[in-house]
C-alpha cells in the first residue's frame, strides 16, 4: 500500500492508472476505521482494480462545539487494517494543503434543500463542509466510483445530489449499514458511550423498528407517532433530535403516494450522538 501526503503525488501516480485504463475506487474516510469502513472497502475491491482510501478528519464539517479535538485519531491501526485488505493507496492529505487560503476564504460547495433539514438543521454548515471536502477530494483523485455507507443517510443524498448537479463524471454506491450484532450501528462515535450508555443504545434501534412496524400495519399519523417514540425515547434516557419519516429519495415529507420511505433518527446518550435510519415500503391508498 502507497501512503500518499501531497496532492502533486497522488495525480502523477492517478495518471499510470488512467493510462493503463484502470477503473479507480474511492473510499473518503475520518479514520479510526471500523467494521462498517471496511466493508466499503471490501465492496469497492469487488468493483474496480485500483482502491484508495482517504483518511482526513475535516474541520469543515465540525461545528464550534462539536468534537472535532477529540475525534478519536488511530492511524497506525488504521493503516494496518487497510493494508490487510489489499488497498493501493492511503491518501492522507494535511490540512494546510486542503484548505491552503484558510477556511474562512474556502470556496465551498452547498446542496441546497437537503443540507439544511434535518440533520442539516440539527448542525449548521455541516452538509457545506461534507459536500466541500468530498468534492475536493473527489478533484484530487477522480474515482470512478465511490462508496460512502448508508448509515450516514442524508450524507448520502447530499453527495448524490452533488455529483447531479454538478455533473461530475463518477457512479456513487451506498453500501448497507454495518451493525453491531446487538443491532447498534456501527460508527467511531460508539467508543464515547460509557458501559451503561452502550448497553442502552441499541434500544434506538428496536424502537425504530417497533415505530416502523406501526406504520406497515396502518398507522398513517406519522407526527403523533414519532411524537410518541420520542416520549419513550426520552423515558428510556435518550435525549431525542429528531425522528422524521421521509421520502427515501427527496427527504421531504412524504405525500399520500408515496410509498418509499426511510425512519430518520437522531439521539443523544449523554455527549453521545447517535444516528440511524431504517428504509421501509408502505401501501398507499393510490
Ligand atoms: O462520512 C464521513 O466519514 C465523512 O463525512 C466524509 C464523507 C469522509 C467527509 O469528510
């Protein structure tokens, strides 16, 4: 595996690939990699001949008081497991060169509607930050596809809804959720939850299903009904966000027709956010 730190680096090395006509990978990473990273990079092996994988923890997407110094930072562990898997390169870009005018005189990328709801709403400037640093990257390595995990679902929108708009030349795969076998999902987040707290979190889970299972045996009063889960939520110790049904493709409310939607939801246990999503298919009266 190539450990690549300077941009000039990685586009001479990208130009052999495209000359001998290969198709290229992507997997942009914060790092302190898990079980669910490692499977989009299982899945992008299958995909194509060369795979690189960034790791960047990008201040652009951190808000002010979010946990952007204690973001756990494992990079020789990190190495370790990519380099088992077989990846080509491990991009590691410095900050200084990402952002070399400085944050505050960033050109930015916004997908606008979709960065601003839910999550979006929850954290400001958020969605702005994933979008620019994706794009920026997506610049630097010029995959041919990239693989980002569905358990960060808005993201996912977000990052589609860029590469149309902006018609960039690359096919994005969400790949599913990787869970913890008690159902938790997975993320480098999970490691802040004390004993009680992990044990508690995979409750979110069940409770997102039993919600879902209301709404396929009838219950049409979406509001009141994540309401309610909300209460339990909080009874049980979590601090909720949001829980929002949604339109599985546009993430806006859903109308009476249609009949692709995914359950949202964030929660707090103690300092811990959690975030989760469960896509589900209805019948509708049309
Ligand atoms: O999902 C993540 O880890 C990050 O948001 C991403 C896509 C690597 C951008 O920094």
């Amino acid at each position: 595996m190539h450990l690549i730190c300077d941009i000039a680096n990685l586009r001479e090395v990208r130009r052999t690939w495209q000359t001998s006509g290969k198709v290229i990978a992507f997997v942009p990473t914060m790092g302190n990699l898990h079980q669910g990273h490692l499977n989009l990079v299982r899945e992008a092996k299958k995909q194509a001949d060369i795979v690189v994988v960034s790791i960047f923890v990008n201040p652009m997407q951190f808000g002010p008081d979010e946990d952007l110094d204690a973001y756990p930072r494992t990079l020789e562990n990190d190495k370790i497991l990519l380099e088992e898997l077989g990846v080509d390169v491990l991009f590691l870009p410095k900050a200084t060169d990402i952002y070399a005018r400085g944050l505050e005189q960033q050109t930015f990328v916004e997908v606008p509607g979709l960065s601003y709801m839910i999550c979006g709403a929850s954290r400001p400037g958020h969605f702005r930050g994933v979008a620019t640093i994706v794009c920026k990257l997506f610049n630097m390595v010029q995959p041919n596809v990239a693989f980002f995990g569905e358990k960060d679902f808005q993201q996912l929108q977000v990052i589609k809804a860029m590469v149309t708009d902006l018609s960039m030349n690359l096919k994005i795969c969400g790949i599913t959720t990787t869970r913890e076998v008690d159902g938790l999902a997975m993320s480098s987040r999970n490691q802040y939850l004390n004993d009680v707290e992990r044990k508690l979190a995979p409750t979110l889970y069940t409770k997102m299903h039993a919600l879902v299972s209301e709404i396929q045996a009838g219950r049409r009063d979406f509001t009141f009904l994540t309401g309610e889960y909300k209460q339990q939520l909080a009874e049980l110790g979590f601090s909720p966000d949001y829980l929002e049904i949604r339109n599985v493709g546009s993430l806006l409310q859903p109308s009476h027709e249609d009949s692709e939607l995914v359950l949202l939801a964030a929660a707090f246990l103690g300092k811990t956010r959690l975030i989760d999503n469960l896509q589900f298919s209805i019948k509708t009266s049309v």
